[in-house]
C-alpha cells in the first residue's frame, strides 16, 4: 500500500521556507565570517608589531652601523621587507573579509524583514523619524570612511615604509663614502632605482586617488588615458570605443563614471583571468551610458543575485548609480565573460 503524500506547500510557504533556510545560513555564514576577521585582526597586529620591532633595529644598525657585521645589516633589511609583505597582504585579506561581512549583514537584514512581513509580523517603516539619516546618507558616510581607512594603510605600507627605506640606505651611503667609496656608489645607485619606483607608485597613487586631468580636461581623456594605464600594466587587451557627443558633465557625474570604470576595471583584474576587456562610452543629450565586457570566468544565472564574488563586489557601485536616477545591469549569458553596463542621467 502506497504511502500518502503529505500535503502539498503553497508558493506563499514555499517561499516563507526558504526565505528561513537561507536566514539561517546567512546567520551562520555571519558568525563563520566574524571569527576569520577576529583571527585575521590577531594576525595583523602581530606582524604590526613585527615590523616597528624590525623598524626599532633597523635604527639601531644606523646608530652601530660600523661595528655590525654587513651580513646581519641585510639580514635585518630582508627581514623588514619581508614584514612589509605580510602586513599589507594580511590586511588586504582583512578588508576582503570586512567588505563581504557588511554585505552579508545587508542580505541578511534583507531576509528578515522579509521573513517578518510575510509572517504577518509589523510592517517595516519606510519614512524616516525627525533627525535619522537616511540609508543613502549612511551609504555614502560608510564609504568614504572605508576608503579613508584604505588609504592610510596605503600610505603606511607603501611611500612611508619607502621613505624609512630611504633614510637607512642615505646612512649606509654616507658611512661608507670614507671606508668603501665603491660601494657607496653603489648604495646610491640602488637608492636612485628604488627613489624612482616609490615616485611612479605614488604617481599612480594619487592617479587613482583623485586624477586631476580629470578637472582639467574632463571625462573622455582621462577615461582614455586610464585604461591605457591599465593595460600597459596588466598586459589586458582593453579596446575602448567612445561615441556620441564629447563633453563636460557636472564634475559629480563624470567622477562617478569615471569611478565606474575604474571599479569595473578592478574587478575584471581580480576576479575575472580574463585577457580581454570592452569598454564601450556613449554620450548623449540625456543620459551616459558605459559597458564593461570581458571574455574570463562567468558566473551561473543563480549567481548574479549577489553571492558571487564578482558580483558582490560591484553592489556599492549600483547603489552610487541608483542614487543619482540611473540604472545598473549584470549579464552573463554564458559561463564565459560577463558584461557590466550603467547609465546616468546627464541632467539633475
């Protein structure tokens, strides 16, 4: 005798069992991810506090320099260098960690809002109370705080560790100039290279940071002379077409692609292993409209709701563009490449 089949879910209590199921993953996804950033934070004070212990003999070499055997000096460089290494990478790892924590939490908030409503919980109040911030000026705090933090860490582990570099090289210079001109050349020569290198990092840094061909000149040329940039560096064949009417927007706006592009370029670096890139610009009388494609790693249709890596790292991007009344789309029609597109209005 057959046994009978229980009885059969709505779609509404369907969905309410899986809006549950994934709020419990999300939960434990949460917790997984707040341990890995409380060790992750351990590792990073530690090798922090590696290299200022580094740093300390370092300044002690200078003050001995004469009396230290040349081999310890490279050793304890060496060891300096290697610390650097570590530290700026572990910190990466920590902002990764950070980045995908706060959208985690965002989804999660999302499920159970969700979950509440459709179990007959309160309704969630959409209009604001007297004083609060709304969600787009908290948006927009977050961000530029985290990129203030990101951009002290930068400056502490790349042009301020170069210039402590420098330092301890000039000494070494100028204690051998006496005792080993040829090697003091040499010292300098070294010290030259290493100065050139730190001025073209810190060049592109302040590129990045803010380029200011782009108050100067407008959108189309900087756009023109990033990508090159970026190709001339990652050896990605990146083909841009611009078309339309070449102009000035409100400098907001051409930040904002310009930030597009730059952010969609940084993605196809770190997640695609793509060898091709297509930007397509156009300009019109109402709207900018720009495509990012490339020909790397696609994502699975299920993957574009915001799981994926490639994805979740563009959702700040599609809230800065919601904001000023534009659109933002993921296609990937294929396991092959993926195309990102937005558009801005041109007017208020």
């Amino acid at each position: 005798m057959e046994e009978e089949a229980g009885p059969q879910l709505t779609p509404v209590e369907s969905f309410i069992e899986f809006t549950r199921t994934e709020l419990d993953k999300t939960r434990t996804g949460l917790k997984e991810i707040g341990l890995l950033i409380e060790q992750s934070q351990g590792e990073v004070d530690k090798l922090a506090q590696r290299n200022a212990s580094i740093t300390v003999q370092l300044h002690q070499l200078q003050a001995q320099f004469e009396t230290v055997p040349r081999e310890d000096i490279r050793s304890t460089y060496e060891s300096s260098q290697d610390a650097q290494q570590r530290l700026f990478t572990m910190r990466g790892q920590l902002e990764k960690l950070q980045s995908d924590l706060v959208h985690l939490r965002r989804y999660g908030e999302y499920l159970s809002r969700t979950l509440s409503l459709l179990e007959g919980g309160p309704a969630v109040e959409i209009t604001s109370k007297p004083g609060a911030v709304s969600p787009g000026i908290e948006h927009i705090i977050e961000a530029q705080e985290e990129e203030r933090r990101k951009i002290s860490r930068q400056i502490h582990d790349g042009p301020a560790q170069a210039l402590s570099n420098f330092i301890l090289q000039t000494e070494i210079a100028l204690r051998l100039f006496d005792v080993d001109p040829g090697r003091a050349r040499e010292e300098l020569t070294n010290l030259k290279a290493a100065a050139s290198s730190t001025f073209s990092h810190v060049r592109d840094f302040i590129f990045d940071l803010r380029p200011m061909m782009l108050d100067d000149l407008g959108l189309v040329p900087t756009v023109r002379r990033y990508t090159q940039a970026v190709k001339d560096k990652t050896g990605l064949d990146i083909g841009l077409v611009i078309t339309g009417t070449e102009r000035r927007l409100a400098i907001h706006r051409e930040v904002l692609v310009f930030r597009g592009i730059q952010e969609l370029l940084a993605n196809v670096r770190d997640h695609a292993q793509a060898t091709q890139v297509k930007i397509l610009v156009y300009l019109d009388d109402d709207q900018v409209r720009v495509s990012v494609e490339d020909n790397g790693k696609g994502v699975h249709s299920e993957g574009l709701s915001g799981e994926n890596g490639r994805i979740s790292a563009l959702s700040s991007l599609e809230e800065r563009i919601g904001l000023v009344g534009g659109t933002f789309q993921v296609e990937s029609p294929s396991d092959k490449g993926l195309r990102v597109s937005f558009t801005i209005p041109t007017g208020e």
